[in-house]
C-alpha cells in the first residue's frame, strides 16, 4: 500500500516537494492486532506543527517514515477479541492506504448513526473541540454574544451552530470569502459574518458586534485576536483553540498590540487542547449526534479524492480551499 512520506522539514510554506507518496509493505496483523484498509483520513491544521522538529504536544513527525492522522477504514483482517473483517474503525494511522495497528487503539463506529466521514469531523475530535472549547474552556452562557474565527472551517462551523442552539443572543464569524459568509448566515444560522479579506478585521468585527463581545473563540491569532480584545466587554473570556494565521510565518506576529485590554477589562484568555477534554465525550456525543440527526446542526465537508492528493489536501486547509471538514477520500480499487 502507498503511504505518504515527510522527506524534509518545511521552513514557512510547506510544498509539495517536502513530500514523497511511497511504497510501503502491508504487515499481516499479529495477536491483538488488526488489519485496516483505509478509507478516508484526515488532513488538519495541526499536522503543520508536526512538521517542524520542535518539541510540542504530539511529538514530531518523522522524517521518511508514514506520516500520522485520523483514518476511517474497515477491517480487512483481525486477530483482536472484538474486531471482524468488515467492521468500521477510527484510528491514528492515516495518510496511508493500509494501516496494521494494535486494535487498542482503534475504536469501533457505526455508519447507522453518521456517515463514516463524520467521525472525523462533527461526531469526532472536531466537534469535541468546538464542544469543550466552547461550553468549558470559553464558559459560554445563555444569552452571550459569541465571536467566532475560521467560522467556515471544521471547528468553527460547529462553534457557531453550537452557541446558537445552547441560547447565544448574537453569533458573529469570519471567513475568507463571500461565499463561505453566505454560507454562515444563510445556513450555519449566524447573525452576522463578514470577509476578513475584504476590509480590516477592527472595523468589521465593531459593525457586526456594536454592543461588543461575551466570548472570542480564536482559530486564527494576528489582528483577528486584537480586534476581539478591542470590542471584548469587561470579564469577558477567549479560548484560544489555534492561530492559523502564524503557522506559516518565519516573521513574528505583529499583533495583538493591544494586550492592556486584558487587564483593563479583566479578560480570561485560556488556550486548550481537546485531548484535556476527553471527560466530555459521552455528553457532547450525545447531544452533538441528537442535533445532527434532528437536523439542527448542519455540517459541510470537502472531498478530495485519491491518496496521490493528500498533500494538495493538506495545503489546500492552510489556503481556506476548504469549506467544512477536509478529508482525502480513497476510493476502493
Ligand atoms: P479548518 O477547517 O478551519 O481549516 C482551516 C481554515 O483556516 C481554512 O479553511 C481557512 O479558511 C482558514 N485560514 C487559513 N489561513 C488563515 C489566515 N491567515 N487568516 C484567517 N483564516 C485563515 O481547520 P480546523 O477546523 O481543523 O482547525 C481550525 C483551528 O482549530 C486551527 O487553528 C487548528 O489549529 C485549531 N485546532 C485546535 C485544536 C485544539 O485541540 N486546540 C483541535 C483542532 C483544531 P478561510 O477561507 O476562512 O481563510
């Protein structure tokens, strides 16, 4: 089976050259182990900090070696008490079309409940992001006035929806095109979003928000963080879920200058990562699948199919090619 290879550390933009789609061989599962054949995986923005050598919360991706990730698949062979050929898995080995693992850690889904895909989106570490992220970390309360970045992407989408189900007054996103902005009022159920490529984030953000801001949930950094401390109202609180817009940059960032806020409106700003928030699975898997069934949270996904174009996939979330989650689909055959 092919799997995709890191052959060198990307300094800045990643390209495709820092890449090489390989050959590798399929091991026969051992005891306890299964045989996964691939389905779908998934390629985040995290993945670009594994690709640099420095030390963070999930350890470097290594050079020449099958490059990891969230995969959908189905057994093919099984030598795990609990596992049969044909069962549907999650697991950690993607940007591969075969995957033998410890059956550990895998988990067993159900296509009844969700299409196969949505276990790498809205039913997974994605909602459980926007989730936690939300209700925990950014202590959202009935009748808040939400601020959402990166609000046509994977998380953000579901931040949206999530404030609105749970009582937001006011929900507010941003996206880098009109097209997604339709998509936030005209479907997500935003009360306002606005292209943060069309004119300066400050003055967008004060017309959407004239009445300022409860909550800031930043997947973006830069001037999206500073024009959310500018309209935060006092005691207001940020969760910092990422900072997309400096993964690339070899610059460091120029804003937020406005920092002072913080201590003149005693703002909490806390960053996260979902993997503290796993004590909330149960909970937010049965409420998130409840909305999704009745059809109260909608969800996009983009498509790109074919092994060969993971890593355009990859560079494609980096750019906002994206609408929703993005997965590489690998068709059988
Ligand atoms: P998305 O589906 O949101 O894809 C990334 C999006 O970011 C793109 O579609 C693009 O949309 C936008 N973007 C890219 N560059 C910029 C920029 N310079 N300024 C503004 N927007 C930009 O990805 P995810 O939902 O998977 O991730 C969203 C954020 O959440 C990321 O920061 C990620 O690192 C973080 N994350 C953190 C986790 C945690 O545990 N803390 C877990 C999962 C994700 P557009 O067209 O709008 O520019």
């Amino acid at each position: 089976g092919r799997a995709w290879h890191l052959t060198a550390r990307p300094q800045g933009w990643p390209t495709p050259a820092d890449f090489a789609l390989r050959e590798e061989p399929v091991a026969a599962p051992g005891p306890g182990q299964i045989l996964v054949r691939n389905l779908s995986f998934s390629v985040d923005p995290y993945m670009r900090g594994r690709m640099s050598a420095e030390k963070s919360y999930v350890p470097p991706y290594e050079l020449d070696r099958p490059m990891e990730g969230a995969a959908v698949g189905i057994v093919v062979a099984s030598q795990a008490e609990g596992f049969a050929p044909g069962d549907h898995v999650l697991h950690g080995l993607g940007w591969r079309e075969y995957a033998t693992l410890n059956a550990r850690q895998a988990t067993t889904v159900s296509t009844d409940l969700a299409p196969l895909t949505a276990y790498l989106g809205t039913l997974g570490m994605i909602g459980l992001t926007a989730y936690a992220g939300l209700l925990r970390v950014a202590s959202f309360r009935e009748g808040d006035t939400v601020f959402v970045s990166g609000a046509a992407g994977a998380v953000g989408g579901h931040v949206g929806q999530i404030a609105k189900l749970k009582g937001a007054s006011r929900v507010v996103g941003s996206a880098g095109s009109d097209e997604k902005v339709r998509l936030l009022t005209e479907e997500y159920g935003f009360d306002a979003a606005f292209n943060y490529k069309s004119a300066p984030v400050a003055e967008q953000l004060r017309a959407a928000a004239p009445d300022g801001i409860d909550v800031y949930f930043d997947n973006v950094g830069g001037d999206h963080l500073e024009a959310a401390l500018d309209v935060l109202k006092e005691h207001g609180r940020v969760a910092i879920c990422g900072m997309i817009s400096l993964y690339n940059v070899t610059e460091p960032p120029s804003a937020p200058r406005n920092l002072p806020e913080v201590v003149k409106k005693r703002l909490r700003i806390e960053g996260f990562l979902v993997s503290d928030h796993r004590d909330m699975k149960e909970e937010f898997f049965q409420e998130v699948s409840a909305w999704v069934r009745s059809g109260e949270l909608t969800y996009r996904e983009t498509l790109v199919e074919g092994i060969e174009n993971g890593v355009e996939a990859f560079l494609g979330v980096l750019k906002g090619e994206n609408t929703g989650k993005m997965i590489v689909s690998l068709p059988e055959g």
